[in-house]
C-alpha cells in the first residue's frame, strides 16, 4: 500500500480491496477472486488516471512533497557510476542539505550538485530536509568551479521548500552565498543542465537552477515562495495556501507556458512515487539528450545562458 494523498482517498478504498482480496486469495480460500480483483484494478487504474488528469496546482504541490517521492540521492545512485562526494565548503563546515561532487554519467565525467531531503526522520533531519544553510551554497559553488576548471559538465537536481532561514544562516550570510552561487552557476563556461524533481523553492533553488537547460518533473512545482508563505503575506493566512498555489502559476506546465523551463519530464501514473525507476530512467535519458542537443548546438554556454535569462518575460 501506498502513502495516500488526502484527495487519492478513492483510489486508496479500491487498491483496499484488492489488497484484502489478495489477502484471502493467499490464505486459500475456497472463494474464486481472481475476476473481482481485476474488476477493482481496472475501477482504481481508472479512478486514478481521472484524478492525476484534472489536478490542481495544489494537488500537485502535494504530489512534489510525497515522502515516498525519489529524492536527489536515488537520482545520483541510479544515474552515475564511481561518484565521489565533497564535503566542506573551506569557510565553515559541511551542509549535508546539499549533495554534491565528481561521477561518471553515461561513461562522461560530469560534476553532480542537488539538495537531498532525506528518506526518514533520521536522514530528513540529517539533511535538514533538504534546506540549505549558507556553507552548503559555497560548497556547490565549488563544486561548480572545480567544474569549469577542469571542463566538465554540470548536472543540478533542485529539491527543496527554500534556503534555510535560521538566525546562524543569517549571520553567516545566507543572501549572500545564495547570490554568489546564483552568479557563479551562471558564469559557468560549461554546459549545465537542471532538473527539478521535487520542489524548487525560492532562491534556495534558483541559486543551483541557472542552466542551459532546466528541465522539470511533471507534477514538481517551482516558485519565488511556497504557497503557505505566500499565503501568510497576502492574507496572514496560511489557510489559503490553496488559493496562493492557483494564482502563482508554480506547475510544470504553467512556467513552460511561461519559458521559465525548457521540457517538462513525464510521470508515471500516480507520479513518481509509484515507478521511481522508470522515473528516474527517464530523467537520465532527457538529462543525456540535453547535453547532446547543447554539444551540437556549439554554443558560448556562459552567453546561451546569459540570454535565455534575460529572455524570460520579455514575449508575454
């Protein structure tokens, strides 16, 4: 059984059923179940298809906060070979909200940076869910350097509700390192490409999402603000983070529509909690056919990047 969203309660009551009816099937009862159980597949496929067809930017916010989604972690193990993380931002210390270092992707040497949220409370808290402070922004600001320096592809996974806001991350200069690793993921001379596989909040994400190529999960969400925080500023209302989530156009489809990201990257029914190796199989591949098109495309990446930011908006 899954972990239910609050608006899967009718497909979760179907795959009961079946459950409970595999369940009498094992135990060797006399009642033949077999032409039953696919009936209820077939009625949950159904219910579920419906339901993933019409969701809203809510629903899906909901979606890219599953705590059984695959998190940037499952994406490096699965995608890279010999990978060899990094510690240490040469400051301060270590941030573990913020995975990042050296692998091979597809036989090429590649620099890997993304923002890991944890599994279980153990690693959730060991990752600080994902929300950097500012030494984690200076390490992948050095990863990324080490990128440039030795002429390697950059490949970013964004998953995290926003920066860290604690009062040491304040002090230690958390604008700041955000900035810097905005600046310097921009400056870069080599190709990057970044996939936002969960939640991109803020300048918590941006500051690792300034690709030539940032591609995005199909029920991920990617904002300024989470819907909550927006909703406490409009309307001092954390209630109608609902109604924030509808006006801020923060789904995959909305910011394509918008040219904020370049491809959005099929789910798998149900999203991709339910299959994440396919999920993740698939990434890869668009991550590998990116990297291709901007190879042939023989571009100055620091200017291809340059444009493509300053291009946004200015259609609309």
């Amino acid at each position: 059984m899954y972990n239910y969203l609050d608006f899967e309660k009718p497909v979760q009551d179907l795959e009961g059923q079946i459950l409970e009816l595999r369940r009498l099937a094992e135990a060797g009862e006399a009642v033949d179940v077999a032409d039953e159980i696919k009936r209820l597949e077939k009625r949950a496929k159904e219910a579920l298809r419906d339901l993933y067809n019409a969701l809203t930017p809510w629903q899906k916010a909901q979606v890219a906060r599953h705590a059984d989604r695959p998190h940037c972690l499952a994406y490096i193990n699965a995608l890279t070979t010999d990978f060899t993380p990094l510690a240490g931002d040469r400051a301060f210390g270590e941030d573990e909200a913020i995975v990042g270092g050296l692998a091979r992707f597809r036989g090429e040497a590649v620099a890997v940076i993304g923002q890991e949220k944890g599994s279980d409370t153990k690693s959730r808290l060991k990752h600080n869910f994902g929300s950097a402070r500012p030494e984690g922004y200076r390490k992948a600001v050095r990863i990324m350097e080490l990128a440039d320096r030795f002429n390697i592809p950059l490949i970013t996974l964004v998953d995290t509700a926003g920066a860290y806001p604690g009062i040491g991350a304040e002090e230690r200069g958390q604008a700041e390192a955000i900035a810097r690793s905005t600046s310097t993921c921009l400056a870069l001379k080599v190709p990057s490409v970044s996939v936002v596989i969960g939640e991109g909040g803020s300048g918590g994400a941006i500051a690792i999402a300034t690709a030539n190529r940032v591609l995005m999960l199909e029920h991920a969400i990617y904002s300024v603000i989470s819907p909550e925080g927006a909703a406490s500023i409009l309307w001092r209302d954390t209630a109608r983070a609902k109604d924030a989530a509808t006006n801020m156009k923060i789904t995959a489809q909305d910011l394509l529509g918008l040219k904020i990201i370049d491809e959005i990257v099929p789910e798998p029914l149900g999203g991709a909690h339910r299959a994440p190796e396919k999920v993740i199989a698939d990434t890869g591949d668009r991550i590998a056919r990116s990297f291709e098109e901007l190879a042939g495309a023989n571009l100055d990446f620091r200017e291809h990047r340059r444009e493509k930011f300053l291009a946004i908006g200015r259609d609309l």
